[in-house]
C-alpha cells in the first residue's frame, strides 16, 4: 500500500519559482504551457499489517502535522495499491 | 486543462532526503510508515486552443526535455480536466 502526498503552495500564495520555469519555457519556445508551479511529492510505503484506515488516519497526520506548512501551504494524497 | 508531472528519482538512486523523513518520521512515533522517497510535482496548465493530442506531446517534451534530469530522475504525467 503506497501513499502520494502532494504538497503545494496555496492559490493565493506567490509562488516564483513556478514562475521562473513558466518564464524559462516560453524563452524556450514552449508556448503551449501557462502557468505552472511546482510542488513536493512525498512516496509512502506503508506498513502492509495497518488497516486501510489506520493507514488513511496516519497519512493524513503525517501530511498535516510533519509534511506540511499549513500558512501557505496545501496537501493532497492520492492512494495506489 | 491541466497536467500534473510528477518527477522522482529513479529506484535504483538512494534518496538520502527521503530516508532523513523517514527517520524523523520513526522517530516521532509514525512507526505505521516505511520507504518514504520524495520527488517534485509540477502543476502545468495548457493552452485551452491546443488539441489533446497536441497538449499531450507538449508536455511529454517539456517533462522529457526541462524538468527531468534522464540520469537519475523519472517522471510520470497525470491530466485533470
């Protein structure tokens, strides 16, 4: 059982470094691509005795209290397996 | 429309960032979470006139050719919208 965490930064923040890249495209001659902004992914193994929802509640502690920086960021987690 | 590109390292590269959470993790009692491997995402959003196909390629380049390293590092493509 394998958790996707993804971290980004919230609508409403700022974020530069997604416009660096956007900015880096477009000098590249990609004109297809808007705007972009970069995220962490955070890959968990879990434990294959845990339940599937003492694996949720975990990953969704670990997510908000450890993976996260909730002032200006936001997380979502997609399960597989 | 809107691509998600996930970039990771490969399996077979150590990803000593992923093993100092997974050691802060065991350390602050997550004892449920094993492997943990951290990678990038990138949030692309596509020109609305270009066709799938199109979108598709775009970003396929894009992944390949700007924000993977091929050495060590792999992506995968995810499309919402």
């Amino acid at each position: 059982m394998k958790a996707f965490v993804h971290v980004a930064l919230k609508k409403s923040v700022l974020d530069p470094q997604g416009k660096a890249i956007q900015a880096a495209l477009a000098k590249r001659g990609h004109r297809g691509i808007g705007d972009v902004r970069q995220g962490k992914c955070f890959e968990l193994q879990l434990d294959p005795s845990l339940s599937r929802e003492a694996a949720a509640q975990e990953v969704e502690r670990v997510a908000r209290e450890v993976l996260t920086n909730p002032v200006i960021e936001e997380y979502s987690v997609r399960w597989e397996g």
